[in-house]
RNA sequence: GGGCGCUUAGCUCAGUUGGUUAGAGCGUGUGACUUACAUUCACAAGGUCAGGGGUUCAAGCCCUCUAGCGCCCACCA
C-alpha cells in the first residue's frame, strides 16, 4: 500500500501541510482552566526584517517548545507581532526618498509618516511569510504591532506612569549622537569597536610666556575647539604649581585655565588633560564641577558650527586633519603615537558615534533595576546557561538611565507638550490626548514635544502589552507571567532586562519564569554572518535546496554553543530526513494488517516478545524518557541526537534489518508500526513537516499530528536485560562483519560460524537469535558448541564469554592471524592491569562505592575470561 | 581595565552529579546496485582531551597557574 515516493521531497509537502494547520486553525489557544498554560511571546522581528539565520534558529527554538507543549498538553500559545523600529525602518523609507530626490524634511512630518504606513502596509509582512516557511505554530489572528493604536496608548500610558512618579526627566547631557541617522541613541545602542586610532600630543602655550607649553594628548583633536580648560590631578608634583594659570587655546586663541581635578589619571599621556565638557562625558562633569563654559562646535550632521572658527562648514574628520596640519605648521604638534581604543558606533548605520551636548528625555534606572535584581538572585527568573545571569546583574547593578528621545519621526511621538505662551520651558503637559489648553495661562498655543520615543521603549512592555494591557483579559490572566523566552544573547540588556523591569513595575509580577540564551550564528571562520559581510546564508535558500525540516534539524542539532555553518551542515538534517522518510516507506509498504492496532495490548505482553522486540521497545521508551528530560533543560541538540541515533542507528539499521524476513507476521508489522508512529510523535516538535505528512499517512483518521500527545513514558517497557542480551547478539555480528572485511570475503559470500561456550545463558540465547545472527552476518551455518577445539583453517573472535570460529580454508594467513590475536590480548592485557591494580589498592576498596568496586571487579573477571579464551586461540594456531 | 566563553580525531562538535577501554557527524580508506533509503549499507584507520601544578582511591570533568583564540562590558583623554 505504499504511496510514498522513493526520496522526501519537501516542496511537495511544506506549503500544503501548513495550509492544513492554519485551516484546521491549529496554532490557536486561548484561556482553558482545564489545561496548564504555556506561553511564548515572539522577540518581535523588526518591520524591516529579512529572515537570516539567527531569525531561523531562535524561532525553531521556540517552536519546538511550544509544539512540544501543546503535544504534551499544555494551552500553548506562541504570540507573534512585529517591532516598527524607529531607526531601522526611517532609515529604509529615507534610502526610497533619497532616491527620489527628497528627504523627509521635503516631504514634512505628516507625509513622511503615510510614506511610512504605506511602506509597512507594502512589505511589513514579509518577515511573518518567512516565519510560515520556517513553520512557525505562531497563533496569528493575534499578531500585534508596536504601533497599532491600542499598543501605542498602553506606551504613552507607561510614559505618563513613569513621569507621574518622577521617573521620566528632560534634560541637556552628553549622549551618544549619529550624525547620519541624526537622532540620540541610548548607551546600548552605541556599540564599542576596537579601533587603531592615534593618540595626538598638542602644545597648549602660556599666556604670558608664549615659548612655554602643557602639552596635552588626545585621539579627537578637532574637540580641542571646544575646550574651556586643561585639567591636572591635584597630586601631579609636575603641574602643581601651574594649577590657575591661564594657557592660550590654540588656533581658537581663548584663553584657558589649568585646573585641578582629581578623575585625571598622572600615567596617561602628559597627566594633562584637554576639557571639552560639549563633547565628552568627563570633561562635561569636569564643566559641571568647575563651572567651566560648554562650547558646543558641531551641528547635528557633525559638520563644525560657528563656533569653530575658520573650521565652520567641514565635517569633524576633514576638520581633524586641517587642524593636524595646521597645528603642525605652527609647531603645536609635538608628536602622534599610535593608540588602540574602543569608539562607539551606531547599532543601526555603524557611523561613529559622537558625544553630543542635547537636551534629551531619560528614565531613571535604578528604582526600577531594583525588584528586578531581586527576582533573579531569588531564582524566580532563570536564565539558560545559567552563566547569563551573572551578566544580566552586573548590569543591572551597574544601570545608568536611559536616554528614551529620539529626533526621528517614526514610533511614539512623546506625549508632552509645551505652551507656546508661557514662555516657561518648565511647564510641561503631559496627556494621553492633545490637551485643549495650557493649565496655567489657558493658552491654546501648545505644541508637542518633537521626540519620539525609543523603540525599545514599547518593545520592553511586549508579554504583556501584546495582550491588551491595561485592559483586563481572561487571557492575560491566564497567560501572564508567560513560560519562557528566547532570544540571543546582545539581547538581554536591550528588551530582556527591561522587560523584566518593566513587568515588575507595571504588572507588579514577572514576564517571564525562563530566559533561554541561545548562540550566536557565525560562518565557518567564525564571524558573524551578516548580510554587510556577503558571508550569510539564507535560510530560505537552503529550505529551497534542502527542506524547511532539515534546516531546523541542522541548526538545532549544531545549536547550544555559538554555531559555525557552513552549507554542507544542512546535509545531515535532509539526510536524516530522508532516512525517517524510507523507513516510514517500508513501513507502510509492507502493512497489511492496518486492523491490527487493536491487538496491540496483545502484541505489547512483554514474555511473548523476542528478545529483539524487547530491545527496540525499551530503547524506544528509553529514548523518549531522555528526550523528555532533554527539552525540558532546554538541551535541544542533546534530544535530536538521541532521536537521530535511535531512529537511525538502532530502530533502522538494526531492527528493521532483523524483521525484514519476518515481514509478514501480523505482529512484526504491528510493532513497526508503532514504534515507527511514536518516534514520529517524539520528532514532530523538531521536524513538523514531514513528520505530519507521513503522519497522515500512518493515522489520517486521527487528524494533525499536532493534535496528538508525546508518546507517554511506559516505564515497564525499559529492560535492561533485554539491552544487554541484546547487545551480545550486536557484538557477534559486528565482529564477525570485521573478520569478513578483514579477510576480504566477498558480502555475499556465505560462511560458516562455531561459537564455542560455556556458559549455558549465552549459548540459549544465541541459539534462540540465531536466525538473526545467520541473517544479519551472512553466515550459513552457525553451530553452537560447549567445547571444540579450533577448526582447521579457521579465524577466531571472543564477544563476552563466548569464542567463535569462522573455517576459511585457503584464504587464511596464520602469521596475520597470529598477529591480530596477539595484539588483541596484548590491547586488553594492558586495560586488565590498570584494573587489577586498582582492585588491589587498598585506598581504592575502602573509599571507593562499593558498586564501583564491584562492577570493577566483574570486569577485571570479564577480561581474564577473554583473554584466555584468546590465548587458547593462540595455542592452537599452529 | 574588568567579566565570560572556548581549546577533545584531519574538520565541526557532544561528553550530565568525577567512576569501564573518551563518543558522534563530516571527511578519509576498503568493500557493496545485498535495497525502504547510494541523501544508502558494512568495516576500518585516526585522540599523550592546549600546557604546567594541585585535590582525589579515581580527573576530559574539580582547584590553580600559563599560553592561544573569541565574545561582552567599561569615560583612561
């Protein structure tokens, strides 16, 4: 009855099969008091997003879990959304207007944000389409945007929270500033590259004695515009006696003081220091305590303003080398050494980032870090691998406040608003809604605050936002803290720390029990793919190539550190499922009795199995009971190995191999079928297609896969004694395979095979398998004897505590033979006497577990027995 | 400057709480159209577990030092 086609052939099935999920509405849950809860809130895919492969392997993650979930009985619920990403998605949509010629200041605020809507309208679902490919069991009638209406007012919601309760302030500080996006960022959103810069000594003269110097040392010389001072540390014997002297700023001609300050380090550079409180942090808490002027030299682009001088107009690079020269020309510049440091770029552009003077919005950190830190040294949040826990509360102990303004125009235009009348910047109005007048003077002249805010700051309101918060539900309630989330590790301070921060101060509780840190994807030199450095591999073209199942496959099974890919990594999950789809093939090519389920208890009676059978069962039950624990401590590759080496190396190649020429007992195929159909079950979470195609053909009555549970755990079905008999019979024919290989003899070629042993339970159960035995090893004839001396001609073997000879008249070589004899006792001498040494070791008898000593000493008996056996062999090989 | 991770077969990696003779995939070699699957099957070769020191009856695993690689954080201009 067979139906299925000789090789898997994904394109045949993906589409079609997740069609058939969304029909059947099977991604859906909602609040049931009859099940537990688990939920999973998507890290939401920017608007922008193109799927790449970090996107594949996280979002595999999750849907394993909740397809796991959902088999094993849970209401699991996996919601989806999208992120609007501010910068991102400006920074697209500009790109479109540059090349039209425009910018958005030509287009004005309000038509540039329809311009935005219809780009999100246009390609914002792209990202989701992706995640369908990727079968993604996301339940997605509730897909939210960080931007829908109800979204957006739960974010202006939190802003006025926060406000009310002094959290939110405005002020001019140093932040980190890209001149290209033109907007703020936050201290996360500046990320630290090494780079090989210059360190610049630069002569600053005396005002009264112009031929006399303090040299100072920078890497921004251009800054030296703004300075308003040199400071020295107080203790610098060297500058002591210069503290209040006035220097002459040079090309600005200003005039400067020396300072005293005690944050400047004497052993870093001259121990002098240039301050430029408008461009750096130091130096603007320098300013601060000294009362010193902030001159600010640059425009927003990072082109220098009037306050430059004859520098005004040229952008801060072009600036550095005119001053250089002319610093040189006037023999200011005393020397350049070389000198490696960390410089901030932009997360979205990657333009280097400039410490800018601006009047910005924060939130307080500390008082919301607080409860935060709490919960997760009490183990109420657990993070996987643990070892990200300790980064999340350095962090946290470490918070600075938040720079949440961003002089952008798409996200959530901050909810304040000035009077125009009052002429007092203090007063601030802070609404839901435009209020209709100012509450002081009654002005109707207001106008809102330009900024909007932070992407991340809607984003860090995402388990329980996207449930409609602060509305009350049934399901937020029933789904809120939810069960896990999964993300990649640049992550945690951006979204998983604030959202932990932003759970306890608005829903009091936390978002989540399990934070799942997965690695990040690099190429196999190891950088990190990324499509800026052409080394990426598109998912969708290798589930073009290889199946949406083997990428999953492949990722997860190379997941749990950093991965390293590379093409031919994906082999082995379309390989795997290859095999996973002709072992099902040869199932049901030879299931005639598709009745016989009903027999199955029948069948399932222990005593009345062979011992093969016995074996499969409990490798099977053993394999679904690991796999169990193996998700449930988030070791993903660790449960597709034992899936991968059962199916394939135990139930393939050894089980079906053994039944092949009992095929038409109606029992065979009852537990093929079975065994078969919960290894299905168990790899479905992993490989949801095909495992549902073939699932529709083993028990189409019964609808989805996805609606049928984890093979339970039958305890009584793992037999250990079974695995070991087992394992004598699987030994004897890999060993006398090796004699054939070893002996060049031809697969086909029968031979004869005379175990020889003593021990009565051996020989029964070898000569109960026998039929196995002869079959699986080619072998002729097999005899059993008690005792028998070697055959002429013939090579020998030892498995357990049973000898074994294969007659090979003419072909064999007694020197060869002698030699592969020796070596093997020698081999197992060797082991024997490490052993016997430690039976020997008194310290080792008395402190060692008495299982231990025990088992050390059936082993040390086990060898002895062996190598007399194979010294007995050496004898009569004369 | 702090913190973290990695170093195990030619390559990529597993290796639970310390307990046999350290495993897998790929690659390599040999053989096979034996077929549910050549995206297959059988067999094999290949490792002083980065190095030193320590704890222990017992160390790939625990402690310590060293070296190399990688990542993250940090205001040394």
């Amino acid at each position: 009855m067979t139906e299925l086609a000789p090789r898997y052939n994904p394109k045949d099935t993906e589409d079609r099969i997740y069609n058939f999920w969304q029909e059947k509405n099977l991604f859906a849950a909602k609040a049931n008091p009859k099940k537990k809860p688990f939920c999973i809130v998507i890290p939401p895919p920017n608007v922008t997003g193109i799927l790449h492969m970090g996107h594949a392997l996280n979002n595999t993650l999750q849907d394993i879990l909740i397809r796991y979930k959902k088999m094993h009985g849970y209401e699991s619920l996996w919601m989806p959304g999208v992120d609007h990403a501010g910068i991102a998605t400006q920074n697209v949509v500009e790109r479109e207007l540059a090349q039209e010629g425009k910018t958005r200041q030509d287009l004005g605020r309000e038509k540039f944000n329809e311009r935005l809507w219809q780009w999100k309208n246009k390609y914002g679902d792209t990202i989701i389409h992706q995640l369908k490919k990727l079968g993604s069991a996301c339940d997605w009638p509730r897909t939210r945007f960080t931007m829908d209406e109800d979204y957006s007012n739960t974010v202006k919601e939190v802003f006025i929270h926060l406000y009310e309760k002094g959290l939110i302030y405005r002020g001019k500080y140093i932040i980190n500033w890209c001149p290209r996006c033109q907007t703020a960022l936050s201290d996360e959103e500046a990320q630290h590259k090494d780079l090989k810069g210059k360190l610049y000594y630069i002569k600053y003269p005396f005002k009264d004695d112009p031929n006399k110097f303090v040299v100072v040392a920078t890497t921004r010389p251009e800054t030296m515009l703004g300075d308003t001072a040199v400071a020295v540390n107080p203790k610098d014997k060297r500058y002591k006696n210069l503290i209040g002297e006035t220097l002459i700023l040079p090309l600005m001609e200003r005039p400067i003081k020396i300072i005293a300050d005690s944050v400047v380090d004497p052993k870093f550079g001259t121990g002098a220091v240039k301050v430029t409180p408008a461009h750096d942090p130091n130096d603007f808490e320098i300013g601060k305590r000294h009362k010193l002027e902030f001159v600010n030299i640059m425009q927003p682009d990072a082109k220098l303003n009037e306050n430059a001088g004859e520098f005004m107009g040229m952008d801060r690079f072009e600036a550095r080398e005119a001053i250089l020269e002319e610093l040189e020309e006037r023999n200011l510049l005393e020397k350049t050494t070389d000198h490696d440091h960390a410089v901030g770029h932009c997360y979205r552009c990657h333009t280097i980032v400039e410490p800018y003077l601006s009047k910005q919005w924060f939130v307080k950190m500390k008082p919301l870090a607080k409860p935060s830190i709490d919960v997760v040294k009490k183990g109420k949040i657990r993070f996987t691998p643990s070892r990200w826990t300790k980064v999340y509360l350095n962090w946290m102990e470490n918070i600075q406040d938040w720079c949440i303004s961003r002089q952008i125009w798409w996200g959530h235009r901050i909810p304040v608003w000035y009077c125009q009348d009052c002429k007092d910047p203090d007063n601030i109005i802070v609404s839901q809604n435009a209020p209709a007048e100012c509450p002081k003077c009654h002005s109707r002249n207001l106008r809102q605050e330009d900024d909007v805010l932070d992407t991340w700051f809607s984003s860090w309101l995402w388990p329980f936002a996207t449930f409609y918060w602060p509305k009350e539900s049934e399901d937020l309630r029933y789904f809120y803290p939810t069960s896990v989330l999964i993300t990649a590790p640049e992550i945690i301070f951006f979204w998983v720390a604030r959202m932990i921060m932003a759970g306890m101060e608005f829903k009091k509780e936390i978002p989540f029990s399990d934070v799942y840190i997965h690695g990040t994807v690099r190429d196999s030199k190891g950088l990190k793919m990324s499509k800026s450095l052409g080394n990426a591999i598109d998912p969708l073209d290798i589930i073009n190539e290889f199946g949406t199942d083997a990428l999953r496959f492949s990722l997860i099974i190379n997941s749990g550190q950093d991965l390293f890919l590379s093409k031919e990594k994906f082999e082995v999950g379309r390989n795997f499922a290859n095999k996973i789809w002709n072992a099902s093939r040869f199932v049901l090519m030879n299931l005639k009795e598709k009745s016989a389920e009903s027999d199955l208890c029948q069948v399932y009676q222990k005593e009345k199995l062979d011992l093969a059978s016995r074996w499969i069962l409990s490798r099977l039950y053993t394999t679904i009971d690991k796999v169990n624990k193996a998700i449930e401590t988030y070791s993903f590759n660790e449960a597709e190995n034992l899936l991968y080496e059962f199916f394939w190396h135990e139930f393939c190649d050894w089980y079906l191999e053994i039944v092949k020429d009992r095929i038409s007992d109606k029992n065979i195929q009852i537990l093929i079928y079975k065994v078969l159909e919960k290894s299905i079950r168990l790899l479905h979470p992993f490989m949801p297609f095909i495992t549902e195609e073939i699932w529709q053909k083993l028990a189409p009555e019964s609808g989805s896969i996805m609606l049928q549970s984890i093979p339970h755990l039958q305890k009584q079905m793992i037999d250990k004694k079974a695995e070991s008999q087992m394992q004598l019979v699987i030994d004897l024919v890999s060993a006398v395979r090796n004699i054939r290989a070893e002996w060049n003899i031809p697969p086909l070629e029968k031979i004869n095979v005379i175990l020889k042993t003593a021990d009565t339970q051996s020989g029964k159960l070898l000569d109960e398998n026998k039929g196995i035995i002869q079959n699986l090893a080619k072998i002729e004839n097999l005899t059993i004897e008690k005792e028998i001396a070697r055959p002429k001609d013939s090579v020998a073997g030892v498995v357990g505590r049973v000898s074994f000879f294969v007659p090979l008249a003419g072909l064999i070589d007694i020197e060869k033979e002698k030699n592969r004899i020796s070596s093997l006792i020698a081999q197992n001498e060797n082991i024997l006497k490490n052993l016997n040494a430690r039976l020997k070791n008194k310290q080792f008898l008395s402190k060692a577990p008495k299982d231990v000593v025990a088992s050390e000493k059936q082993k040390s008996l086990e060898l002895e027995d062996k190598i007399n056996k194979l010294k007995k062999v050496i004898k009569e090989l004369k």
